[in-house]
C-alpha cells in the first residue's frame, strides 16, 4: 500500500509557471497529485505551454494573464480564483528572479532597479498571501501557502542585493503569516532555492556546467517542484513557519562573500 501525497479536491493557485521553470513543474506535480490549478503568468505565450501539459495529464486547469509586480493586476488574482471555482486551498508563489543586467555591487545600484526587486520578489507575496488567508479565514476553510525564496537569502546577496534583500524579507513574512494564521489552520512556508536548471538560467551560464548527474549543484525544477506539492499536501500538515532548503547541498559550500573582489577584477 503506497504513501502519496494528495491534493485531490484541491484548488490550487501557482503565480509564475512558465514550462521550463519551477512554477510549471510545480503546476504538473500538484496536477499529478490531483488539484485543480489555477495557473498564473504576465504573458499568454508563457501560459499556453503549461495549460497544455496540465490537460494533457487530465488535470483541471485554469490560467491567468497578470503582471503579478503591478498592484492592480495582482489585486485581480484571487477574486478571479473564486469567481471561478469558489474556493482557493493552496497557494504557491513562485514569481520572481533577477534580470541579466541588475547584477550590480549595492553602490551602483539605482533606486528603480532596487524598487522592481521588491515588487518583484516580495511585494506581490505579501498581496497574494493576504488575500487568499482573507477568504480561507472567512469560509473557515484551512490552507497551505508556500512561497518561494532562495538560497541568497540565508548569508549575503553579493552583486545583487535587493534580490538577496527581497528573499529574506519573504523568510520573515512567511514567519509572522504561520502566527498569525495558525488558529484558522493556515499553513505558510518558505522553500529556497539554489542554483536551479531552468530554461531562463540554461541560457545564462555553459549547458556543460549544468547537465544532470554531473558534479555541480544545481538543482532540476521537479525537486523544487515535489518539495512544494509535499508542504501544499496534508502530509506536511505538521509543518508550519518553516524555510526548507533545496539546493543539492549547494549552501554548504558557497558562502556569499566568497567572490573576487572588485580590486583584484580590477588588477587582473
């Protein structure tokens, strides 16, 4: 007789779920396990591809077209959810990232660049978050919220501060949301990421660094993914508060000040 883990009956919201990255995989993995997805992204083109892997596993799915970084169009996200199917159960917050060109030490950073990362990052958590909890609270239905930081989180962010900034700040909301919401049975967690194979992360670095089975730590989005759908599911019903690291062991070794300097770029 198998363990697994169920989310049959479920309504589940996932914001970022492009095919190639953690969000799509966590959208056919809590599919797999039974849920109703409600699949959330900025552009239709990056939508379709994981609506269309959701059908094809018989799931039911539902997706929405919104920039979760502009107030407005989040605020929209979870009325349509119960405009819908009338309940929401679960929710995953995978949205976020970095772009190429923000990488920068802290001095050289502008104020828009810093303040995209926490829309980016953070703010929309604290949204999504609030809003599902008020309607878990008002039908007194219990739920899971996890949301995704990172592994930048946890020491220093070098070169891309506001990110590392914003992946904290998450940790620490995640906290006070388990507080505050554990007498209604809300659940909320964080998971952090390290390095992980997404496609939008393949184009940045040599394929050879990154193929699976070899020596480097990067992490494949289904293992995010599983981890997710375990804490969205009653068997993680015990959990709460908590930030779970998946990395492949990755910080263990990396520490964030361990980089060249900016003198010896300088001299090399």
């Amino acid at each position: 007789m198998a363990l697994e883990m169920d989310l049959g009956g479920k309504v589940i919201l996932i914001c970022g779920t492009a095919r190639g990255g953690i969000g799509g995989a966590t959208a056919r993995q809590a599919a797999k396990a039974g849920a109703t997805i409600v699949a959330v992204d900025k552009d239709q083109a990056l939508l379709d591809p994981t609506l269309e892997d959701v059908m094809a596993l018989g799931a039911a799915v539902h997706g929405i077209v919104a920039n979760v970084a502009d107030p407005r169009e989040c605020a929209s996200i979870v009325p349509q959810v119960l405009a819908r199917f009338g309940r929401i159960d679960g929710v995953a917050n995978v949205a976020g990232g970095t772009a190429e060109g923000e990488w920068m030490p802290l001095d050289e950073t502008p104020d828009e660049s810093f303040r995209n990362s926490l829309a980016l990052n953070f703010e929309y958590v604290f949204r999504i978050c609030r809003d599902a909890a008020r309607e878990m609270i008002r039908q007194e239905a219990p739920g899971s919220l996890v949301n995704v930081s990172s592994v930048s989180s946890l020491t220093s962010a070098p070169w891309h501060g506001p990110y590392g900034a914003a992946k904290s700040a998450i940790n620490a909301l995640t906290r006070t949301m388990a507080n505050e919401w554990h007498e209604f049975g809300i659940r909320a967690n964080a998971v952090l990421p390290g390095a992980v194979a997404t496609e939008r992360v393949l184009t940045r670095v040599n394929s050879a660094n990154v193929v699976p089975g070899s020596e480097t730590n990067f992490t494949q989005p289904v293992e995010l993914a599983n981890a997710i759908v375990f804490l969205l599911s009653d068997l993680a019903s015990g959990i709460s508060g908590q930030s779970l690291t998946v990395d492949r062991s990755l910080s263990t070794k990396f520490c964030g000040g361990a980089r060249v300097s900016r003198r010896q770029m300088a001299e090399a």
